[in-house]
C-alpha cells in the first residue's frame, strides 16, 4: 500500500527529472503513475470532495495532460513547475505565509531546472514567474470551494506560468517587489475594512501587482477607485435590500469571482497598454473601470428604487432583477463612470479629451451589462461576473469606435 509520503513522492519525482531525461520518458513516467496510484489505493473518480489519493491522482492526471503539450512547443518547465509547486499544498496556511511557500517552490524549481538545463539565468525574470504562481496558488487556497485544490492549482498554476511565458515580460525584482508590497498592503486594508474577503484579497492583490508592474501605482489607484466607491454603493440602504433579498452576502465584502469579474478587461488593457503604448489601450482602462463602478452603483442604488423596468422590453420588474434599469440606477451609473474619470484626470492618466470618450463609452458598457443581464445571464448562459467581464470588455470596443 502508497502511504501520504509515497503519494506526494509521485508529484515530485517527475518534477525533478525532468529537466535530466527525456520528455518522452518523462511523459511515460506521468502515465505509469496515473496505473500505480489505483493499483494501489482507492481512486474516485471526481474534481468534487476527493480524498488524498483521488487528489494527487487528479493532480497528476491535469499534469500529464498539460505535459502533452511540450510536444507541440510548451515549456517545460512550466508544467513541471507548476506539478512542483502543488507540493506545497501540504505546507499551508495562513495568506502570506502561503504566497510565501508558494513563491519559495516555485523560484527553487525554476532556477534548479534552469541550472541543469544549462539555460542562461534570468533571476528577475524567475522571480516574476515564481511570485505570479505564488499568488495564484495562494488565491485557490483562500477559496472555500469543495473543489479539488490541488488538481486546479496545477492548471490555474500552469496557465499563468505559461501567460507570462509568452508575454516574456521582464521586470527588476525590486520593482515587482515594491509593486506586490504596495498591492497587499492596500488590499489587505480593503480586507480588514470588509471591502474584500480573503480571496478578494488575493485576486486583488494578483491584479494589482500586474497593474502596477506594467504601468505604475496611478493605475491601481484608478482600479481601486471602483473597489472603494464599489463598497460604499453597496452599503448605501443596505437594510432595505436586505430586506427586499437582493443584497449582497457578506455585508458586500468582494469575492475572487467579483474581483476578476470586474478587474480582467481592465487588467488586459492595462497590460496591453505597457506592452504596446497604443492610446486605445489606455482610453479603454479606464473606460472598463468607468463601466465597473457605473455598474455596481446603478445595481446598488437601483436597487432602492421604486420604478425598475427591463431593459429590453421596459417591462416593470422587481428590484434586483438582471438587466432592470431605473432613473436612480441611470444617474447612478453616469455618476460611476464620472468619479472613475475624474480620478484619472486628476492623477494625470489621461487628459480631458480622452476622459470624455472613456466617460461614455464606460457608460454605454455599463448598458450592455444590463442587456447580457436582462437575455444570456437570465437563461442562464453566463454568471453574473461572466455578464461583468464581458460588459466591461465592451467599453474597450467603444473606444475603439471613437478613435478610428
């Protein structure tokens, strides 16, 4: 019988052999293991509610899927790391502890596979890959999900090593440092001020490094903009949608799915923008931000509305609905839009002429929100951070549409 040690030995032996054989024989290593963990042990075939063995089986077998993919060009060392760096699930704890081991695992399989692969060493450029997976590893441990964590830390792990791969962005360790240090601390207050829950706090904390990373700490202050004004909506008359049931658990205390629901659009453009220096990119940041708080402060306030109507019949519906417009929710959402641009204005990310567009074609997204709502949110083709993303997203067409 495979006690607990044997099992997590499973994960680490291919890791570590990696970068000294084969792929092939490598590969071969992953499938035998994927026979000998049944043959020895009780597998249940799940992602929900597995035990140890079912866990590093599902681990492994993510893996070697993922592995599959040297074969057509993928590094590596990304899905070995990220195969390594699910070792440390044993390890856990609390938030930066975590990020801490995390970031540890990542960094000393990155620079072991790259000193015996003879490759030249890029120690800035180990440390962005290694504190991105911490984070990341750290964010599906703050998730209280009956999901299988390990088996999702090795993709969620491996596609951000392999985002980062292709980026092949550089930046000096101090700079990142300065930036993630900056990212938590103002996360971790959102956190202590019940803005964000833990896996707020990493999600967040995640974006934010990157915003800052790419571009610099005007950025994230834009984003956290929406974050703050975000929470203060959601307070407003909270009693009186607590009791009408629409709102928000938690006392509006953001999640990792409301974070990256209303943060990846603008997180793209911001990275585009440090990347390509094109002007739509920097328009359409703050747009999407303009369009997350016009949002969350028209469903916030609409919410105490009287009068609320679909926005694609103009039906009277009950507050709280997806895609329900009202006259309190429209000044609301122009109201959002505004502070997100005037912020921007005011801290010299863009000038007016670049505001005015960013201010409506924010508000315009804010209405595409409403309308994924009121249709594919309803029938239940999309969650509401899926109608968020995709809402925000828009507002970067928007822009485009002016500019051209």
């Amino acid at each position: 019988m495979l006690n607990n040690r044997e099992l997590v030995l499973l994960l680490v032996i291919p890791s570590l052999l990696a970068p000294l054989i084969p792929e092939r024989i490598i590969f071969g290593i992953l499938l035998i293991s994927l026979i000998v963990i049944p043959a020895f042990r009780k597998v249940r075939l799940a992602i929900t509610d597995v035990d140890n063995t079912s866990s590093i089986f599902n681990s492994i077998l993510f893996a070697s899927v993922m592995y599959s993919t040297v074969f057509f060009g993928v590094s590596e060392s990304i899905v070995m790391a990220a195969l390594f760096i699910v070792t440390a699930h044993e390890l856990r704890g609390k938030t930066l502890p975590n990020i801490a081991i995390f970031t540890v695992f990542g960094f000393v399989y990155f620079f072991y596979y790259t000193y015996l692969t003879s490759a030249q060493v890029n120690f800035d450029n180990l440390f962005f890959l290694s504190l991105m997976g911490g984070i990341t590893a750290a964010l599906i441990e703050s998730i209280d999900v009956r999901s299988d964590k390990r088996a999702t830390m090795v993709l969620a792990v491996a596609t951000v090593y392999l985002i980062f791969d292709i980026y092949s962005f550089n930046a000096r360790s101090y700079d990142l440092a300065i930036a993630f240090a900056i990212a938590f601390g103002l996360s971790l207050a959102a956190m202590r001020s019940g803005i964000a829950d833990e896996s707020g706090l990493m999600s967040a904390t995640l974006v934010g490094t990157l915003v800052i990373v790419f571009n610099d700490i005007r950025f994230f202050l834009v984003l956290i903009t929406f974050y703050l004004a975000g929470s203060v909506s959601t307070r407003y008359r909270y009693s009186i949608k607590l009791e009408r049931g629409v709102a928000e658990p938690a006392g509006g205390a953001r999640g990792y799915s409301n974070v990256f629901g209303n943060s990846l659009a603008p997180l793209f453009f911001a990275m585009s923008y440090g990347v390509y220096n094109n002007d739509v990119f920097l328009i359409s940041f703050v747009a999407s931000v303009a369009a997350a708080l016009g949002d969350t402060m028209a469903s916030e306030i609409g919410k105490t509305s009287g009068n609320v109507y679909l926005i694609t019949s103009l039906s009277r519906v009950t507050p709280g609905i997806s895609g329900g417009i009202s006259v309190k929710g429209e000044v609301a959402a122009l109201a959002g839009a505004f502070i997100v641009v005037l912020i921007s204005f005011g801290l010299n990310v863009i000038d007016l002429n670049y505001g005015i567009i960013a201010l409506v074609s924010g508000f315009m997204a804010v209405h595409v929100d409403s309308i994924l709502g009121a249709t594919v949110e309803k029938k239940g083709y999309l969650t509401n951070s899926g109608v968020n993303f995709l809402g925000t997203l828009s507002s970067g067409l928007f822009c485009y549409l002016f500019l051209i």
